[in-house]
C-alpha cells in the first residue's frame, strides 16, 4: 500500500499582496491539497500581512520578518513545515490544479526521491505561452533518465554538468523530501541579495539523487516589472556571479571547475551583447573588465564603442547593430532559398 506523503508548502513573499491572491487560490485549488501552506512575508510594506489574514485566515499560516531576502525566507518556513514533503512556491507564480498530485505521484513510484522539479510555461499578462522550459534544453540533456510512470521520470546520478550549461528548474517547480533539505543545509544563503539566488541550491540539490522530473508543465512563471527573471541580462550576470561564489566553497563542484570558468565567461559576453544591443554602454564597459583577457572579436569592438564620447558611441552602435541585422536577413533569405 502506498503511503501518503504529507505536504507543507512555503510561500515567501515581499511586496506583492496583489500577485499573492492568485499564487494562494492556486495552491489552495490542488485536487490533492497540502497539509499547511505557510507564508513567510518578508517584511512587506504593501499590506500583505493584511490581506494574507483577512482572505484567508484559516487556511494560511502567516508568519511575519524583518526583511532578510527570499532565501531566508524559504529557510524559515522549511524549518516551520511539519510535512515529509516541502513545496515552494513564489509569491507571483501558479500551480496548475494537478501540481501536488503529480508530485505525491513521482514519490509513490520512487519513495527514496530526494527532490523533483516540474515542467513549467511562462505566463504574461495573464496568458500561458504554449512552449515550456524543458523543451529549450539542448540535445541530450535528458537522456539517461529512469522513465517511471507517464510524464514522470529520475536522474539516477547527480546532474551537475548538464546544470551548468542548461538551467531548467525553477523555485515555484520544487518539491522536497524535508529531512533531507534540512540535512544539506537548505537554500544557499551564501548568495543571498545576488540575482537569481536560487541558482546555488539547485546546484546543491543536483549533487544527490534520485532527483525527480514532472515533464508536464504544471507551473506558470509569471512575467512582470517586479521580477528580475524577466531581465535576461541582469540573470546572466547574476548565474556568473554564482558560479564564480560557490565554486571554491564545494568540493563537488571542482571536476567542472574549467567548464565552470567557460559558462561563467559565456554568460557575461551574452550579457555584453545584451547591455550593446540597449546601448547601456556603462554596463558594456563594466562587463568588459569582467572577462579574462577582456572581450575579443565582435564583443571587442562593442566595448571599444563604449568607450567613445557620447555621440560617437551612439552613431558607432547603430552603425554595428544595423550592420548586425543585415547579415542576419541575408543569412536567412540564403538559407531559405
């Protein structure tokens, strides 16, 4: 017979008291609902507190701190949870109603998984886009997976290598054996203000297996003016910067110490381009001296742009990204035929 695992969502949350009613609507909708849903306000100044016991005492745990970051956040409410299992949840995202069910799904079918990620869309302006994260990872990056029932399946080894060049798991897609999460020392709070924080403990969580894999998306990542995810600059920057953080503090990160260096030193030349493309040309500049040896070919002459004065940066700029979309219209108009 197969045991019920009991399940404690935790909900950080900093000013989003309006995005926060339907992240809570969605949790509670589960059709196999949590034992507790804790949420964690983060010393809020939006009146969160308010509304989290005006709509939905009884039903919500509230508990209330002085500002301390997400990471802390999630940390406390590990430690407050009474499930075997921890689910969170981001104060902007939804849950599909099946969520939780699929999750209590993958434990039945391998009861000693340490943590399991979900699928996830992304969500603008209140619509679901069609394409989901798991079907932007490079070839080859699920191989190798136990298949177990369905859409659901588990990596038998750790998956740090594929982790540092493709990042698919998201916080709102996590669940966790609690024990265990508390055992390894929970969310990595050696990042704690950097951008994109949650980077470290899904690296941290890839050093164990069995790590389990819901293929359906059942998450929707909202896009919004609050939320940094959105910023594909500011996330590269900060996954570097993580990278760069945590790779001298654990052991299990030393075999893919050069290709660590590599990833870290691509995501800053994207982020180059990106800051070009908007004609950030502080970022440009302060970007460069991130890279070892400087920026070369293209992105060495981006910098140099950055450099010029202002009217000239300008006129260059337009000069190289037009140049830019002209070669990319006559390689498809060649490869079209």
């Amino acid at each position: 017979m197969a045991v019920h695992r009991s399940v404690s969502v935790v909900v950080p949350s900093y000013n989003r008291a309006q995005l926060l009613l339907l992240t809570l609507d969605a949790i509670l909708a589960q059709t196999s609902p949590a034992e507790e849903v804790i949420v964690v306000d983060d010393g809020s100044t939006d009146g969160t507190p308010d509304m989290v016991r005006q709509r939905f005492d009884g039903r919500v745990r509230l508990q209330v701190i002085p500002n301390s970051g997400d990471l802390a956040a999630r940390n406390l409410g590990t430690s407050l949870a009474a499930g075997d299992l921890v689910a969170f949840c981001d104060s902007d995202d939804l849950w599909e109603p099946g969520f939780l069910a699929a999750m209590r799904d993958l434990w039945r079918a391998e009861p000693a998984m340490r943590a399991g990620y979900a699928n996830f869309r992304i969500v603008r302006g209140g619509r679901w886009e069609a394409r989901d994260k798991f079907a932007d990872a490079p070839a080859g990056f699920w191989e190798g997976m136990r298949e177990l029932d369905g859409h659901l399946a588990a990596f038998d080894q750790p998956i740090l290598d594929r982790l540092i060049r493709f990042q698919p798991f998201f916080p709102s897609c996590l669940v966790a054996d609690r024990r265990f999460l508390l055992e390894i020392g929970g969310w990595d709070e050696s990042v704690a203000r950097m951008v994109g924080t949650d980077f470290a403990t899904t690296l941290r969580l890839a050093e164990h297996a069995p790590l389990g894999v819901v293929r359906r998306p059942l998450v929707g990542i909202r896009k919004h003016d609050g939320n940094f995810s959105a910023d594909v600059q500011r996330m590269n920057l900060g996954d570097a910067a993580i990278l760069e953080r945590i790779l001298p503090q654990r052991p299990a990160l030393a075999p893919f110490a050069a290709e660590i260096r590599a990833s870290i030193a691509r995501r800053r030349r994207d982020a180059l381009d990106t800051a070009f493309a908007r004609r950030d040309f502080r970022a440009v500049r302060e970007i460069d001296t991130m890279l070892p040896g400087g920026a070369r070919g293209a992105q060495r002459a981006k910098a140099l742009v950055a450099r010029l004065p202002g009217p000239l940066s300008g006129l260059a700029s337009r000069a190289m990204l037009g140049l830019g979309s002209l070669r990319a219209a006559t390689r498809g108009r060649s490869s079209t035929g």
